[in-house]
C-alpha cells in the first residue's frame, strides 16, 4: 500500500516533465537486430533440450558457476562455462494433480501443469524449487552438489505443500526473496487469486502474513548492493494506469529514507472533513512493524496493537526518490518496460550505474543517466537497444553476471546470454569510442576496448561525462577521419532523373549535412522540394546541370564534427543516353545486361550495369530491360560481338581515367580542415 504512494508520487512528477522531455527522444547509439547479435556470436540461447522450455523461474547462482532454469514440469541446471551441450534436466510432472485440475475446469496445456515458479538458494548443496503443482502449490530441495561439481537430483523426501509460497495460477503476478533462512513471497495464496498477501515462511521465527493489493506484484524492483550493506540502493519501474497519458518511469530509492519514514509519525484521519494528517497521539507498544521481544508471534500481540495497525495502514512521510525526480523516463513508447536491473561499474572517472531495461517486445535498453554538479536535472543517455530474441516476446528475467561480464535474458521463449559490452562495435577511432560514452569501453591507443580499471595504459581515454573526442583523442591518428583520407566516389546522374547520394552515419544520434565545394570553401546544401535530405543520404528528384560538382557528407555528434564522404557527381547531358540506345543495331555488344547463363568472360562490369542503371532511373528501366531481351540476351549475338565487347570496355577504362584525373584537381582546391568541434 505504501509502494502505491510511491509510484503516485513519482508519476505526478514524471508527468510534468513530460511536456519538456517528450521532444527529446533518446535514441540509442548502437542498435542490434537479433541477426546482428546471431551473425557476431554476441549471443547464446537455450530453449530445452525438445525445444520446449516455456521459461517460469530463472536463477543464477555465481558461487557454483550455474545457471538454474524452471519451466513447465521440468527444471535445467546450465554450467556457465559450457554451452547447453551438458545441460542437466530434472522431470516434475504431477499427474494426478494435473486430472483434479482438468476436472476443475482449468486448461489442460496452460494452467493444468507443474510451472516452477521459484528457485532460491536453501543452502551451499541446495535449492528451493516451487511449483504451481497444477493449482496445488508444491515445493521440494534439488541438490546441486559442492562447488565444481555438476549434479543435479530432486530429493523426492522432502516435497511438501507449496501453498503461501507458490501461486496457484501461472499467470498471476509472484515475487520472492529468500534471506537469513527465511522466505518472502508476494502473491495471491487461494485458487481464485483474490487473496494478495505477503508472507514470511520458514525459518524460526512464526509465519507472518500482511494484506497487499495485487497491482504491487506487477513489484518491477531491483536491489542494489552497496558497501553500506544496511542501505543498499532500490531500483523500481512505475507505470501509468491512464488511458490518456502512457508513459513509465524508473526511480531510485535510498534505503535509509525508507526507514526514516517507517520510523516517523504514521498517517491519520481527523478533525471534521476527516482529512490526512500526522498522528500525534500514544503508539502502543510494540510499535506496528517491530518486533516485540516478549512475545512470540503477532497472534499474541494486545487487542490495542492490532486494531491500532488496521486503522493507521500508511505513513505520514512521503519517500521520495533520489533528486526527487525519476532517473528515467519514456513516453509514447511502442513498447511497455517490464524488468530491470543494474550493474554499478568503475570508469576512470568514479562508478555508473548501468541500467538494462527489459521491454515486451523482446529488447534489452542498456541506459546510464548523468547529473551535472549540483543540478537536480539529469541527462539520459540509451547506449545500446538489443532486440534479444528472435520473435517479439515480453522479458520476465535478467540477471547480470559479473563473473563472466555477461547478461542472462529469460523470456517464454528461452533464456539468452549477451555481453555486457561490445566496445568494438563502437567504431575503429578514438573519436567513435569517446563518443559512445560506455562506462565499460575505452580508448586504449589501438581499439576500443574493455575498461579495466587497474591497468597501466597511457593511451587510455575515456570521457563517460562529455564525450569530448577533441580533448581526450588528441594527437590520436585514428581520431578523425582527415578530409584528404575519404576517398572520392563517382556517382553519374542524367538531366531530369532522380540521382542518390549514400551517406550513413555510425551513430543514429549524429546529425548529418551536406555541403558542397566551391572554389576554395565548403557551402551548406540548400534543400527544398526538388533536394530532399534522408536518413540514408541526399536525394536529387530532378538531378539538373548546376548539381555537378564534389558533395561533402559530415556529421556532428555532441559538438564534434567530421567528414564521412564525399562524391563527386556527374550530371550527363538528358540526350547522352538517348545516343547510347540508339546504338541499337550498331553496337550491340556495349549493352549493360547481365549474362543469365553465360560465362565469366561473356559477362560485363557489374559497375558499368549499376552505373547505367542509376543513369536511365527508374521510369526508363522497363525500357532497358525489353533492350536486355531484344540484343544482349541472345547467345549467338553474345558470341558474335565478343571483340566488340573487349574495345567498348577499353573505352570505358579511358573514360574512368579522365573523370579521377579531373576529381583530383578538384581535390587540391579542398579545404584542410578536418573537423571542428562547436
């Protein structure tokens, strides 16, 4: 109940910002489909050995080096530092449970089974598994066996009734923590799913039960450990229930201010409008939420105490997130944020949080967010955005390995591992890995690569605060890309056909113009109607004899500039093609159809075709096509013309010639300056 008061808080806060933020969409710098991740070998997924995992509970255990996966009727131990090759399996089916439950009306596929729920470490050779047992909770130990051993075995003795420790229902919302022997679990504990409750189970101390309303348990919340062990940090997704407004946020907690405002004045109704304010009067004791050493369990707690805790349910002192504004906010997203957590990592500047996001679209968001000095307002900087799965499914599960500096992503469709960083994917400059600003990538005078926070490198730069590559990669030789160094492309253009100049940049979050050379100066491209920008380049819809000249392609990303391309195009007189096709019956051998059966030999330049292609556009390519059929595509005219073929690309060859002799006399009017940072 509390927690509601947190995520209104939060949300009224997100709100106003909305309007000022919403403009400014963070696009992540390095985005990955999940072939891009298959095709690198950045990712591993297991699925069961049939295939048939349908993924419910996920474990990873560092201590023994294992991976533990529950799923339908059957739980998996993985070794880390294998692949699922030796993966081991442990079959739970109860099947006289599953008939009661068929005979109760339930599904028989996907309500009528066994669904491991929850996997927590009982001790150093066990787990705790627990299943819906076909809607009759159930639990048992699964020994593991001693570090550095790979057993795996259901202790069969020890099954035991689950209920208050599993949900019933597969479907519904569940979380559990298991701590100081010691089990917490948040769920509805009755067939229905009415009941929402949390409870406290095993140990020595009496099972304690406190009411709950089940829209907690939709509970995204993270744990971060700190030196501090009492004052770990709390990471929560909150999200809007409006039909209006969509938006999510995520918010930072302190553990000392939570337990400041439970130790403060509990929250009461008075005075005639019986309105909220703080309770001055006597708190009996014990005191509601601490344990009374005398007595044994709350059942023996006075009447006074009981009906004190039911009437005052809510404290006074709101707890507010950390700068009093969430970390992270999204609106009008395509997709819902459904599970976090966070890796706090050294850089060379001090510790970042690293946030990774999971979505129910199957995507992981890896976000950092920045606080300049003293202000409250932080910047949010999204990464990467791995799509981890091939089909779209929400994630349920993330667990970060920092053993093995990898991150395991549970979802229905299977688990995954991918790597916390991928620094050269960045680039192979200095300038692109400053300015991908990954707490866990740096410029080690050669690549992008790992920071390690030990080691003795000169060359290692790394700006997570500015991304200044300016600064941090001077007298780096990789740092920019030198005009005098991009080399020049050719790209032919007729009279009043459309022309395309390709220019994309590595990062989606730079900002690119177009400029072009005249004389001893680079002026900025005018766009209107006939000269449209894309994010794939610059389009001519109606290329005209003023176009020709070099095109210079630079983006700016974070103040800094520099050069990606540059092109020299060529606009051909409209009649020029017009000549070349009326060449029909005289020289047919020239024609720039591909060969469908013929040899190498009979087959002419694959550049000559694109160019020719890129001359005619497409409204005349029907034309050129009928010509393909009509003259080139004919065997014995291939042979016959042969000869004629062999001079017509000598000419060629000349005609290339003279068109770089001329590009580089262009090239010694080009100015020298090679980037300049705003």
């Amino acid at each position: 109940m509390e927690l509601s008061v947190y995520s209104t808080w939060c949300f009224l806060t997100a709100v106003a910002f909305a309007t000022s933020l919403a403009s400014k969409l963070n696009i992540p710098r390095l985005r990955l489909s999940y072939k891009d991740l298959v095709a690198t070998n950045r990712t591993f997924i297991f699925s069961g050995l049939d295939g048939d995992l349908e993924l419910s509970a996920m474990f990873l255990d560092e201590y023994h080096d294992r991976l533990f996966l529950g799923g339908k009727d059957v739980l998996y131990s993985l070794r880390l530092d294998h692949t699922h090759l030796d993966a081991k399996e442990i079959h739970w089916p109860l099947p006289g449970n599953r008939e009661d439950c068929i005979s109760k009306g339930k599904e028989p596929e996907t309500e009528c089974a066994n669904f491991v729920r929850l996997l927590h470490p009982f001790n150093r050779t066990h787990l705790l598994a627990c299943g819906t047992g076909a809607f009759q909770p159930v639990c048992a130990l699964v020994y593991v066996g001693h570090r550095g051993e790979h057993v795996f075995s259901l202790e069969r003795s020890s099954v035991e009734n689950g209920r208050g420790r599993c949900p019933h229902d597969p479907k519904l919302p569940f979380a559990s923590t298991f701590t100081g022997g010691e089990l917490y679990t948040g769920l509805t504990a009755d067939f229905l799913g009415r009941d929402s409750v949390i409870l406290r189970s095993l140990g020595h101390r009496s099972p304690m039960r406190t009411e709950t309303d089940q829209k907690i348990l939709d509970e995204d919340v993270f744990l971060l450990r700190t030196k501090d062990e009492k004052n770990p940090e709390i990471y929560a997704i909150f999200s809007t229930i409006s039909n209006v407004f969509q938006g999510y946020a995520v918010c930072v907690y302190n553990m000392a201010h939570i337990r400041e405002a439970f130790n403060g004045p509990f929250a009461h109704k008075e005075g005639p409008d019986y309105q909220w304010g703080p309770y001055e009067g006597r708190v009996p004791y014990p005191r509601p939420g601490v344990p009374g050493r005398m007595f044994g369990s709350t059942l023996e707690f006075p009447d006074a105490v009981l009906q004190f805790a039911r009437s005052h349910p809510l404290m006074w002192r709101v707890v507010y997130p950390t700068q009093r504004q969430p970390l992270l906010l999204r609106t009008s997203t395509p997709y819902r944020l459904t599970h976090i957590t966070v890796d706090r990592t050294l850089a060379e500047d001090g510790p970042y949080d690293v946030m990774f996001i999971g979505t129910d679209i199957g995507t992981i968001l890896k976000v950092i967010a920045l606080r300049s000095g003293n202000s409250i307002t932080s910047e949010e900087i999204t990464l990467e955005e791995l799509q981890v799965f091939k089909v779209p499914t929400p994630i349920t599960f993330m667990e970060i390995s920092v053993k093995r500096q990898s991150l395991f992503v549970g979802s229905s469709a299977g688990v995954a591992q991918v790597p916390l960083h991928r620094c050269s994917m960045y680039g192979k400059a200095c300038a692109e890995c400053c300015l991908a600003r990954d707490p866990y990538c740096a410029w080690d005078g050669h690549t992008c690569t790992r920071y390690v926070p030990n080691a003795k490198r000169r060359h290692r730069r790394q700006d997570i605060r500015h991304g200044n590559p300016a600064l941090q990669c001077k007298n780096q030789n990789q740092s920019v890309e030198d005009v005098d160094t991009v080399e020049v492309r050719v790209v032919y253009g007729t009279e009043n056909n459309s022309t395309f100049l390709e220019c994309v940049p590595r990062s989606p979050q730079a900002t690119v113009t177009w400029h072009m050379q005249r004389d001893e100066h680079l002026e900025e491209v005018e766009l209107d109607e006939r000269v449209v920008k894309t994010d794939e380049g610059l389009l001519f819809r109606r290329v005209l004899q003023l176009d020709e000249g070099v095109y210079v392609c630079r983006s700016r990303e974070h103040g800094f500039s520099q050069t990606l391309s540059r092109v020299w195009l060529d606009v051909l007189q409209g009649d020029t093609l017009a000549d070349l096709l009326s060449q029909d019956h005289k020289h047919k051998a020239w024609s720039p159809c591909p060969s469908h059966t013929g040899s190498v030999n009979r087959t002419p330049s694959k550049g000559w075709f694109k160019d020719v292609l890129q001359l005619i556009g497409p409204s005349n390519l029907p034309q050129v096509e009928q010509y393909c059929e009509r003259v080139w595509c004919n065997e014995k005219l291939r042979r016959k013309h042969k000869n004629m073929l062999d001079k017509y690309r000598q000419a060629q060859d000349v005609a290339r010639k003279t068109r770089v002799s001329k590009n580089v006399g262009e090239r010694s009017r080009m100015p020298r300056d090679t980037h300049a940072v705003e």
